[in-house]
C-alpha cells in the first residue's frame, strides 16, 4: 500500500520546514491572500485557532510591526514572534473569557480562522463540529470586525457551506469558498472566504 500524503512529507511540507514554519498550512494563507489581497499593512489581526502557529508567523512578517495580532488556541504556539504586536491566549475559542479578552482587543480589519475540531473519523459528526467553530468564528467577526473587514474560515466539506456563505452574504459584499492548492488532494477542507464586512 502506498503511503498517504499525511504519512509523507510533500512538497509544501518540506518547503514550510525549509522556511521556518512549523506547519504546511502557511501555503493555504499565502494562496488565499495572493487571490483576495486581504492583508494590508498596519491591519489589526485575529487569528483563531493558531496553533502551531504558522499562520500567524506569516501575518507577523508581513505586518512587519505595523499593525496588531491576536491569536487564540488550545495548544501553546510552537514560534518565536518576530516582532511585539501581537497577543497570544491559549484558551477554547467559545469560552467566554477568551471571547471576552479577544474581543477587548478589537476591531479587526481580518478575523482568520483554521480551526479545526479534533477528528472522530464520523463524517457527519466531525462536519458537525467544523460548522459549529464556523457559526462561532462568524459570531467574532460580526463583534469585532470594523466595516469592510474580511474573515476567512475553514470547513469541512460536504454539509452546509452553501447556506454559510448565503448567511454571510447577508453581511459581507461578496462571500465565496475557495479550496487553495496546498490543500492535501484527500483533505476535505475548504476555506470560507467573505470581505466587505458591512456592519
Ligand atoms: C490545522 S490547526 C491550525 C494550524 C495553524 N493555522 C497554523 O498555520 O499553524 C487547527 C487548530 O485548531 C485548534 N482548535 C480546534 N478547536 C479549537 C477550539 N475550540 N478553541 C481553540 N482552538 C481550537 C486546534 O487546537 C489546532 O491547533
């Protein structure tokens, strides 16, 4: 049997381990930004779900220390940030004190999130959680986002994406999905992608 490209390290692996960031997953942030330019210098950064914390590297260095970065996980980060505008609190995104202290720290002009719940490898109840996390993070952006804020999401595939993006469509200009290449060809995740937050 040949191995899976989740027992093998790929292509994007390998260069996220060449680069100094813990995860591949920094090639799925870097395709999203380079198709909806959502990361603008001195924007101010919410990031759900962070651990180990390649995404959040990225946002750093391209702030460059403009800007603020809040991020939030259950498990500790495994980076050095390069810079001082950033906040990191380990903690369940649907706690209240987590939400409490995110939320102080707003508005934000991107709320990000790659959380993922921890798999049972029940389709249907692991699809369940995944919207959860996606109800909660829409929930954040329409606290603390300012007007024409962006928020980009994960889910996984095959249950109610399309009622998500017709909920955010309610409150975004445009909301889309968007599969980005460096996602493994048997993962089933898929991004959420909403920009001109409206208020
Ligand atoms: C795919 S990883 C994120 C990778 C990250 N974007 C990076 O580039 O390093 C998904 C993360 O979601 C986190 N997560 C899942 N449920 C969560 C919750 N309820 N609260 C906070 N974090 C959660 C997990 O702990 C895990 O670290």
């Amino acid at each position: 049997m040949s191995a899976s490209s989740y027992e093998k390290p790929d292509f994007w692996a390998q260069k996220a381990k060449k680069e100094g960031y813990p995860a591949r997953s920094v090639y799925k942030l870097a395709e999203i930004d380079e198709k909806f330019r959502l990361l603008k210098k001195g924007a101010r950064v919410l990031d759900i779900g962070a651990a180990p914390g390649s995404w959040s590297l990225w946002v750093l260095k391209r702030l460059a220390g403009s800007g603020f970065l809040a991020a939030v996980d259950l498990n500790p980060l495994g980076i050095q940030p390069p810079y001082g505008n950033f906040h990191f609190i380990q903690g369940d995104l649907y706690a209240p004190e987590v939400r409490a202290d995110l939320l102080a720290r707003g508005p934000y002009d991107l709320v990000l999130s790659d959380a993922a719940p921890a798999t049972t490898g029940n389709r249907l109840v692991d699809q369940g959680a995944s919207e959860s996390i996606v109800e909660a993070v829409i929930a954040y952006g329409e606290e603390a986002l300012a007007v024409g804020g962006a928020l980009v999401v994960k889910i996984f595939q095959g249950g109610s994406e399309r009622a998500l993006i017709d909920m955010l469509k309610q409150r975004f200009t445009q909301a889309r999905g968007f599969k980005p290449q460096a996602c493994r060809a048997e993962s089933f995740e898929t991004y959420l992608v909403a920009t001109g937050f409206r208020a």
